[in-house]
C-alpha cells in the first residue's frame, strides 16, 4: 500500500497528531445492480459525491463475496483524476483473490479537484452464472491539506451473471458531468457524456449548457441544441454572455439533457 505510506510520511512528526475530520462524503457504486453474460465484461464505478469541498487522494479497498462468478480484470484511474490538470500517482493491486486496492493521489503542493465525480473504475469478467456481490470494506480520502476526511462506504452492487431473460430493465444512462483543469484560469473544458434515445449510439439528443453564478443567475449559456450521443467536450473561456471577463469566484456549471440535469462546481482562480 504505497500511497498509503507516502500519505503518513508526509505528515510525520515528534508530535503529530492526525486532524479531526469534518466532512463525510458518500462513495458509492454505480450502477449498483449489473446483468452480464458469462465470458464478457462489465464496469463498476466508485463515485462520491459533492459532500466536501477539496479531495486530493484517495484509496478504496473492494471484496468480492463469489470470484467464481466474477473477478476484477483490471482498474482504471477515475476521471476525477484524469481531469484534475496535475500529474497523478495511481496503483491497483489484486491484494487476494477476493481483495482489490485501488489508490490515487494529485501531486505537488496543495493540488486538489472538486467533487462529484468518479475517483477509480473497476473492469469485471464474468466467469460463471450466479451473483457476485461488490462492497467497499473501507475508503480513505484526503482534502486539500493532506487530511483525512471520514468518508462513508455506500450500498453493495450486485453483478448478476445470467443469460439474457428478454425482460432486464436497461442500463441507467451516463451522469458524467466533468470539467479540467478545475480550478482554472482563463479555460476550462466542460466534458458530458450525452445520453441517446433509442438507435444507434449516433443518434442526437437534445443540451443545454450554462454557466451560473452561486446566486443562480445565470453568466453564459455556453450551448443548445442537438448533440451526438456519447463523450462531448464544450469550452468555456470564462466569459460572460455580454463577452466580459468573468470574476474569479465559484460557478455552478448546468447540462439538461433528456435523461435530467446535471450540474458541476466549477473554480476560476485569479
């Protein structure tokens, strides 16, 4: 457990004590019910949520009740992490046949990304017909300052291997809703994934994208209209509508899609 290590030396001292923690984000699974077939693969998410400000590391730490109905294949680093514009550390291991770790960690000096958003993703091979039940037996995550926060281990999930019965509920659409760098100056990217209607994955649907202050007016409607289904990028050059610079500050970036709105805590710096 490297990061982990390197997390408690950072904070070694003759007379260190570790800080009380006053934020206790959820992490949780989504989805937290996956139907698959034997021999194929599927993802999990660990997601936490806008219950603190500031995370710069984390670790989660995931048992499988059953891995002769499913396995991780392999981690993925989460796009919290991806989009936080800073160099990362992240390490995965299958610690036991049943344990996984997971561990990530912006680098430098107070670096830091806000939340929501997802911190790893977990691949999945299904192996066998049966239930795999998925629980995160603990998590760690630390703030801007390197202190730990309590986070709380959400629900179960559940990966159901079985062979299609023609009657599954579909598959919750995509709730990505990301920006980077974040915090930002001048530039950020807002990045959504857009959600299809039924057909192919090119089919459009219908955004809105918008920038607001936090006393909910609004700074610049940055998008509306029709957009492919799937993985889209939408700049902001932190302008308001009227072509002015905005002021530093926090701004709560909003995207309507047919499937409901989404929103991100967004941060222009000075």
């Amino acid at each position: 457990m490297l990061l982990l290590s390197l997390m408690a030396g950072a904070h070694a001292g003759p007379a260190a004590a570790p800080a009380p923690a006053q934020d206790h984000p959820l992490v949780s699974f989504r989805p937290l019910t996956t139907y698959v077939q034997p021999a194929t693969l599927c993802t999990l998410q660990v997601m936490v949520d806008d219950a603190v400000d500031s995370l710069s590391c984390m670790g989660a730490y995931i048992t499988l009740n059953d891995t002769a109905v499913a396995d991780v294949k392999i981690a993925r680093e989460g796009q919290l992490f991806k989009a936080a514009g800073y160099p990362t550390f992240f390490y995965w291991s299958n610690v036991l046949p049943d344990s996984v770790i997971a561990e990530d960690c912006v680098l430098g000096y107070r670096t830091y990304f806000l939340a929501p958003g997802e911190l790893v993703q977990l691949v999945f091979r299904a192996k066998a017909l049966g239930v795999c039940t998925v629980s995160l037996s603990a998590v760690r995550l630390w703030d801007i300052n390197r202190i730990e926060l309590a986070p709380i281990p959400g629900e179960p999930a559940r990966i159901i291997v079985r062979y299609p019965t023609g009657s599954d509920p579909p598959a919750s659409p995509s709730g990505t809703f990301l920006n980077y760098p974040n915090p930002f100056n001048p530039v950020t990217v807002l990045v959504i994934d857009v959600p299809g209607s039924r057909g192919p994955e090119t089919t459009p649907g219908e955004v809105a994208i918008a920038i607001y202050d936090v006393s909910g007016a609004r700074v610049r409607s940055l998008f509306r209209g029709l957009l492919p289904a799937g993985h889209r990028e939408i700049l902001w050059d932190g302008r308001d509508d009227a072509g002015r610079f905005s002021a530093a500050g926090i701004y709560i970036a909003v995207a309507e899609t047919a499937t409901g709105m989404l929103n991100r805590k967004i941060v222009l710096v000075p």
